[in-house]
C-alpha cells in the first residue's frame, strides 16, 4: 500500500473537476485522480454550446425562466441565480485562460438558441467546444502546483465520524492500492449513462464518484430525473446534436409525417428534449417508426439555410461532422437519406446533494459537474446548461474547499476501512462465481431500459426494482476471469458494475415513489404534473444491504412559481 497526502484531493478531471482544481490549487495543495488521461474524459465528446448569460445589458430574468420553465419547476431558484449571474464573469475568465469562443463575422461572440429555449444566449466555444475547455484547463494547471493521478481508480471515500479523510484508490496500470490523505475531497466523476442500453454517454460514464460518496453517507437527490436525448444514432449511440433541429432538421416517421406537431404544437422539433425523446418513442412503440425501430433525421431540406449558415465557421463544422457521422456510422448520406435516430440516455439530472457551495451533508466532502446536484437543472436540463453548471459550480466547489482545507486539519484515516476496502478488491480479484459481469451489466441495462426508461409505470417499476435487487445478489458471486495486476479491465468493469447497481436502485425506487409527470420523469399511470404532492426533492440515503431510505425535502423557488407546461 502507497500513502499520499495533498490538502484536497479531486476525484475526476473532466470539466468539473479540472475547473474546482484551477481555482483551488492557488492557495493549497492539490492531488487529481482520474481513471483515463483528463482528455479523454467524457466532457470532450460535448460539441454544442456551453450557455454563458446574461451579457451587460441583457435580462437575467429570461434566461432563470428558460431554465427554471425546461426544469418543469423543479430547479432551486437560488442555484439558477447563481447561474445567471456568475455567467459573464465566467466567461471572460475562460477567455483570458486562452478558449478561444466563436465569433460572428462583426467580432461579437456568437450565440444561438438550444432546443427548448427561446433566449438566444448560448454561447459557442471554437472547434471542440468542450475539448478545447478541457485542453485549456488542463493546460493552465500544468503550471500550477497540482499532482495528476492518471489511471487511477477512486474506490471508495475515507469517512470517519462524519468527516472526509481521503480516499482509496487502484492504479490500474500495475495494480497498487493507494490511501490518498486529504483534508478536503471534492467528487466530479461525471454522470451514470451505461446504466442504459441505449446511451450518448461515453463508457467510462458508471456513476462511480456518486456510488462512492452514497456509501459513505452522503444524501443523493432526485436520482429518478434521467435525460433522454431525442436523437443519437440508431445502433452507436452517438450524437447528432440540437444543432441539427435548431437550423431546421424535421424529424419523421415511417410515412414520412412530421409528426412532433402532435406532441408539441408551438416548439415542434425545438421542444425541450423530454417532449421530443416521448413523442419519437411514441411513434415507435405504435408501430409509425422506421422498419419498426427508428425516426428518421431529415437533414435534406437544410441546403439554403445551410448554405447561408456557412458564413459562420461553426455552422460549416458541425454540418461536416454530421455528414461524417451519419456517413462512417449509419452509412447514409445526409444529402439524400433520412438519418436514423432514437431516443438515448444523455445526461443525469440528481446525484450527489449539494449546496450552491458544491458541500455535501458529509464535512471535508464536495461535489461538482454532473455526479453533483445542486438543484439547478431540476427535472430536465436545457441544452447547454451542462457545461455552465461544471464551470460555475466547480468554481464554487474548488474555493470553498480551499477555504475549508486551509483551516481544518489533516485527521488520521480509518485503518479498518482501509484495509477492508483492500480486502474486497483482493477479494473481487480471486471471485470465480457462476456470473460473468458483462451478464450482470446487460440483463442490468435491460431492465432499466424496459422499466425505468422514458416511459415508467408501477408494476414495472416494481418489477425492475425486484430484477436490480436479485442482480445485486448475483453481484456477490460474480467471476472476474482476468487475475493479473496489469491493466486488468475486467477488475474494472466489476467495480464500475457495483457502482451501476446502486444507482439504478436508486433511480428505479425514486420513479416508483414520484406518482407524476415532470420533466423527464414521465408515469404513464400518473401522466399529469402534481405540483400540489410532488414539487418537491428526492433524497437517498444508504442503508447498507437494505434498500435505500427516502426522504423528501422542500423546491428553493423565489421569483418563478410554477406555471402550467406549454410547448
Ligand atoms: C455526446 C454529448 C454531448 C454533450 N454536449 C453538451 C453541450 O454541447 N453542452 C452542454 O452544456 N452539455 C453537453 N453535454 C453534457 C456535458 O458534456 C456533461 O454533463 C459534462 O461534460 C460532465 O462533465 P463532468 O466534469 O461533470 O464529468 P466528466 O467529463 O464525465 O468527467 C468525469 C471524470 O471523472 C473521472 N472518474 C470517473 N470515475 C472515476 C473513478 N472511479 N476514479 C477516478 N476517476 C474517475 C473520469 O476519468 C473523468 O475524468 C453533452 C453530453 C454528451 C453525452
């Protein structure tokens, strides 16, 4: 066993993790663990927009409304506010840091308006987008006074009377375990897609930050509240971005209708994607989809908007990317062919409970990005406010647990912890049960899929949480054939599994409680919002063996009461 101690240690280094690191390590000493290099974190596959508002000058107001409105009232009004108001500010920062963002041909930045929303304030970072933030920033803290961790797996958080001592974690590259001291931890391990058969989301994408820290005590929120993107590829999973449908792509089914007329009369096709991903379902499951299984994209209709689009160098690229794409993937031309899309899991709304500060209910224990949440995407996120939310609050994050670590002091850890932690994956390494993983994991993907995906009713939802359940029994004598030290995926995979079992026993019971339609949690049994019961917070809390407790806790809302949805 190797010990390392830094004064805050950040499990992650996606965007999040990578922005609380930058501010955080001007003042203490910073250790960031990731289990692939920063640049291959799943934060480099987003292309589209990162939403930077209000400009001087423009309403804040708007844009808290798209946002809190595309939420379906769920949002904490007190966490959008800081969105909206730390937005410009952020900007110039990531600007000064050397992102370069689009600009129109006149020099000004260039904005555009995401699915769903109506301000045209999203804000459009050059060639990659996200990646460019991420190079960025990775390239800002290799000057700086942190330490990488690359390939390294967190497994688990030291708790011991309610406070973080640090973590253990597992080089994957030759198998030593590490305790990583710290006085701080912050959690930005991203979202949970793999819990689905059908996701956007890149495989490393298991929810692990958000399992470890569940574990140890930490309050996890609005688990039920999944998003599904209305169109990746059918068959990949890869993303055909809003860019599509904002410019004007239709979406059509088997007899070639545009049909999201019918489920979204004013917004259509640029309805938020919880509308657009059911209507598409919709026509599959009666029958209307193509060769019975997808809708198709037109993107042939677009050459004169196009054409003009291609003024701005954006436009041209992400026309380009969509050819390529559709061309390497689907095997279709966008020029002639309708381009194949479902329905996929996109982006987690709950996760690790937070205060606008990203602290959690454990002392030394914060969170940022998408494993995080804060409240402020509330029961569906609106394009773009992804990316927003890792630069915002894993800002906020970094300094307050700078704040923080500068006056607590470095604890001793639990060693029984340690070395039980040691003992499961020497444990998990030697298993030679009946259950592979990949079997776990697909019959697991498959449940959640049928009974806690886009469309959720009570015996399904019980049934799914009965099916997690044995799943979880089975996990126990799960076989991990690989038994070397070496980049063992296997040993990986096993860890990854656990972690997917308990959040999707969480997601499963939080649907089977919430008897309402919101946002993207839809029940088919219960299809009306119930703001009069249900506008409120899920909260879990681990009960070991048991399942998880749950409890329910009130909606920060301030200037925005709820109105009825329109679309
Ligand atoms: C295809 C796609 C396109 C998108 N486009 C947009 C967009 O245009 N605009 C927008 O606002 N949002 C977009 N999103 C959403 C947005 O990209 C994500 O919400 C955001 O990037 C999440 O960043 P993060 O820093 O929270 O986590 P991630 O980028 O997922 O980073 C997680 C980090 O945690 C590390 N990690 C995980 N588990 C462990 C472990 N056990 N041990 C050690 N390290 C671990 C990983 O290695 C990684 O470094 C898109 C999402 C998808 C899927």
């Amino acid at each position: 066993m190797i010990t390392k101690v830094h004064d805050i240690v950040i499990v992650g280094a996606g965007l999040a993790g990578l922005r609380a690191a930058e501010v955080s390590c001007e003042t203490t000493d910073v250790g960031i663990i990731s289990k692939v290099y920063p640049v291959r974190s799943h934060t480099v596959s987003a292309t589209g927009a990162v939403h930077i508002s209000p400009a001087p000058g423009e309403n804040p107001e708007e844009y808290m409304r798209e946002t809190i409105k595309g939420g379906d009232y769920l949002n904490d009004q007190d966490a959008v506010e800081v969105m909206a108001e730390e937005g410009f500010s952020e900007l110039i920062r990531l600007e000064d840091m050397g992102i370069v963002f689009h600009r129109n041909i006149d020099g000004t930045i260039l904005r555009a308006s995401p699915g769903g929303m109506t301000t045209r304030t999203a804000t459009i970072v050059s060639s990659g987008c996200a990646q460019e933030l991420v190079c960025t920033l990775q390239e800002q803290l290799s000057k700086k006074r942190v330490t990488f961790y690359n390939e390294y797996f967190a497994t688990s958080l030291l708790v011991e009377d309610g406070i973080c001592r640090g973590i253990t974690a597992y080089d994957i590259k030759d198998g030593e375990f590490y305790v990583i001291r710290a006085k701080a931890v912050i959690i930005a391990t991203g979202g949970w897609g793999r819990v689905y058969p059908v996701t956007s989301n890149s495989h490393i994408c298991t929810g692990d930050g958000t399992a470890i820290a569940f574990r140890a005590g930490a309050f996890l929120k609005d688990m039920e509240f999944v998003q599904f993107h209305p169109t990746v590829l059918y068959g990949s999973g890869i993303l055909i971005s809003e860019t599509a449908r904002v410019l004007g792509g239709y979406l059509r089914n088997a007899q070639g209708e545009r049909f999201m007329q019918k489920y979204a009369p004013r917004f259509r096709e640029l309805a938020p994607r919880d509308v657009v991903s059911q209507g598409m379902q919709r026509e599959i499951d009666e029958g209307r989809g193509i060769e019975g299984k997808y809708i198709g994209i037109d993107l042939r209709k677009l050459k004169r908007s196009w054409r003009r689009a291609m003024n701005v160098p954006f436009f041209k690229q992400r026309f380009d990317a969509f050819a390529e794409l559709a061309q390497t993937f689907a095997f279709v031309d966008i020029d002639k062919d309708l381009v194949p899309v479902i329905p996929g899991e996109h982006f987690t709304m709950g996760g690790i409970k937070t205060n606008i500060w990203g602290e959690t209910n454990v002392k030394g224990l914060f969170a940022a990005g998408e494993c995080a949440c804060t409240g402020v995407q509330g029961a569906n996120r609106e394009g773009a406010n992804a990316l927003t939310e890792c630069v915002i609050f894993g800002r906020r994050a970094g300094l307050r647990a700078a704040e923080y670590a500068k006056k607590a002091q470095l604890l001793n850890f639990p060693n029984d912890q340690v070395k039980r932690e040691q003992k499961k994956i020497e444990a998990l390494l030697n298993s030679e049960g009946p259950y592979g993983i990949s079997e776990i994991r697909n019959e697991l993907q498959e449940i959640m899929w049928n009974t806690a995906g886009l469309f959720r009713n009570q015996d399904g939802l019980e049934n799914g949480l009965k099916k997690v359940n044995e799943l979880k029994q089975k996990f126990k004598e799960i076989q991990v054939g690989d038994k070397s030290k070496i980049f063992n995926t296997a040993l990986i995979y096993a860890m990854e599994l656990e972690n997917l079992l308990d959040l999707s026993e969480c997601i499963i019971l939080g649907a089977l409680n919430r008897k309402e339609h919101r946002g993207a949690h839809y029940r088919e049994d219960y299809p009306q919002r119930d703001d009069r019961n249900w506008l409120k917070h899920s909260l879990f809390t681990y009960n070991g063996d048991e399942k998880p407790v749950l409890n329910y806790e009130e909606v920060t809302i301030k200037n925005f009461p709820p109105k009825p949805r329109e679309y």
